[in-house]
C-alpha cells in the first residue's frame, strides 16, 4: 500500500482513521533511491567537531565492529534541519534530528527553526527510530544589567549556527519573548561575541546527564563575570505545556569552575533521536534497534551526552510523530512499546 502523508489526512478526513494502518510516512516505492532492504546507510549529520558528529561516529563504530550487514557511513550536512530534510528527500537512510522537527514535519506545522507548514512540508516525513540524547540549553551574559531572561527584550542573542535555529528559537516563541534579535553564526564565535560586545547574551548548552560544554563554548569557562539568565516560574509552566518541549534542571555550578549565580537553571530540553527513511524494510531496522541496544555501555561510553542512553531512555522519548515499525516491532517484543505512540 503506498500513502503519503497528505493522502492520509485526506482519508482520515473522509473515512477515519480505519483501514489506514501502515499508511503514514513514506510514498513506499515512490521513487525515493531509498532501497527497502539496503544495508549500507548514509547517515546524514551535522559537521564534524559537533557533538552531533561524534555520536554519530560512536554508533559507525559500534556497527563496523558487530556481526551485522548494516553499516553506517557519515554525510556531513549544514545543520540537523538540512540533514532532517535530506533524509526526507531520500538522500540518506538515517539522520538525527529534534522532537521538533519530527512533530513539526508530521503534522505540517512551522515553529521557528522547524519550518515545516504549507510550502515547506517535506515529501516524505522521516520515522523515529530511538531517542539517543537531550540538549539542554541555557542563556549567559557577562552584562550585570541583564538579571533574568525577560531582560533580554530588545537585546541581541547570539543563537548559535543557523542550521540549528530551532534550539534556542522555541523556547523564545513558547514563552512570548518575540522582540529579541536571534545573531546566528558560527557556534565557534560566540566567546569573542560576547567579550567584544558585539552581543547581550548568548546560548550554551549540556547534553543528556553530562555537564561538559561543548568545544566550542569551553572558552566560556574561563569568563568568570558571566551571569546564567533564569525563566521565570510562568515561563516554565508554558515550557510544560509544549509539545516541542521538556524542562530539566542543569546543574550550572558543575558546568562552570568558577561560582556562578545560581547553582542550577531549568532548561527548556529538546530530545535528540535517530529518524530512518519509512521505506526501509521493519527487519532491517528491527536489526539497527537490536545491535544499537546490545551495546549500550560501548555507547555511553563514546560521549557524555550518551550517558543516559538505554532502550527505556529511547523509547520515552519519542515524540507523537511516527515510529517506524520496525522499531516499533523491536520495542513490542521487549515490553517497552507505549500505545500513545504512533506506528509507521
């Protein structure tokens, strides 16, 4: 049965839902280059010094040295949203991606950083296969001036590289603040924006339960006037109400060696997974799930961001969007499938 997803909400629309399992997803044979039963898998990530990048390198790994066909062959893209769309679009097997972007695409919506409404809905929307991390992200400034996250109306923030705007975008438009100017560029840049000025306030984040900065944002550590900038308790609760969103505690005292204003933040999380094109086969990516899953410890072991990594991490945090069945699948036959989920 071949479907895409405007055909599906077109049915449902008329018929209701019955009779449209397996249906949404893919347009299965509809030309996509993608080979149901391929084995050699582009992976489609962001460039290499991301932390994106290296987890990914940690599943090739894994897959190189395991008894298994599938093999994983890195494609640096321009930033999650391009490698998102280029799976989509068939041009890579697998990708990473936000919750956002899977929610977003799914169901034709457009937040900032995950444009996907009207125009921009993608052809085939990518299916989840596991939550592999969460990005934890939190606002600084060295200016005494700004005192919370509401001080930043009117101010300039850096963003980070424009291929990953959604990450510091959504939480802005969750909570209302529409009047800030988001400074996209290179993640590099934004120590020496910050010490030259040429911004208020920037992004930095942790991943999962690790409290190292990233590469890039280590110079930060030795900025010892930065201030951590907090949501207000209403900011939180929209937070909560999100879809797009979760609110963990990041434990900013750890983060940096110098002491800071306040020991921990509450962070608007965005949850990290591994999205497949729908038209490969339910046994080879009940395969993925299997090694990826039977090697835990050698995966939390690559990166910190990992360390929560495990196949209950992986399946709570899948979002309402759909999950291949081949996941699926694995996940039923392990006791962990939750029927709010959506099956491919």
């Amino acid at each position: 049965m071949s479907c895409n997803r405007r055909q599906f909400i077109r049915a449902v629309g008329v018929t209701g839902a019955v009779g449209m399992a397996g249906c949404i997803g893919g347009d299965i044979g509809g030309g996509s280059g993608i080979s149901s039963d391929a084995t050699d898998w582009s992976f489609g990530i962001t460039r290499e010094g991301t932390i994106g990048y290296v987890k990914a390198s940690g599943w090739a790994r894994v897959f190189d040295q395991a008894d298994t066909e599938i093999s994983l062959t890195l494609n640096t893209t321009g930033g999650s949203e391009e490698a998102y769309r280029l799976c989509a679009a068939g041009e890579n097997h697998i990708t990473r991606g936000t919750s956002a972007m899977g929610m977003a695409s799914y169901n034709e919506e457009s937040r900032p950083g995950a444009n996907f409404g009207s125009d921009n809905a993608v052809p085939t929307v990518p299916q989840q296969v596991m939550a592999v991390s969460d990005l934890r992200p939190f606002w600084v400034t060295p200016d005494d001036s700004i005192q919370s996250i509401e001080d930043l109306q009117g101010k300039t923030v850096h963003n980070g590289a424009a291929g990953s705007r959604f990450v510091g975008a959504i939480p802005f438009d969750s909570i209302g603040l529409n009047n800030v100017e988001l400074m996209q560029g290179d993640w590099s840049d934004i120590p020496f924006a910050l010490e030259e000025g040429r911004v208020d306030a920037a992004y930095a984040y942790v991943m999962a339960s690790g409290t190292s900065l990233p590469g890039w944002a280590e110079q930060l550590a030795s900025m010892d006037n930065l201030r951590i900038l907090e949501f207000s308790d209403s900011h939180v609760q929209k937070f909560q109400e999100d879809p797009y969103l979760n609110v963990t505690e990041v434990p900013v005292s750890e983060v940096f060696p110098f002491e800071t204003n306040v020991d921990t933040v509450k962070s608007p999380t965005a949850q990290y997974q591994w999205y497949v094109h729908p038209d490969l086969s339910a046994e080879n990516v009940q395969e993925f799930c299997e090694v990826s899953f039977n090697h835990v410890n050698e995966l939390q072991g690559v990166h910190d961001a990992l360390g929560l990594f495990n196949p209950e991490y992986a399946v709570e945090g899948l979002a309402k969007a759909p999950v291949h069945p081949g996941a699926a699948q694995w996940y039923r036959d392990n006791d962990l499938w939750n029927d709010d989920l959506i099956e491919g």
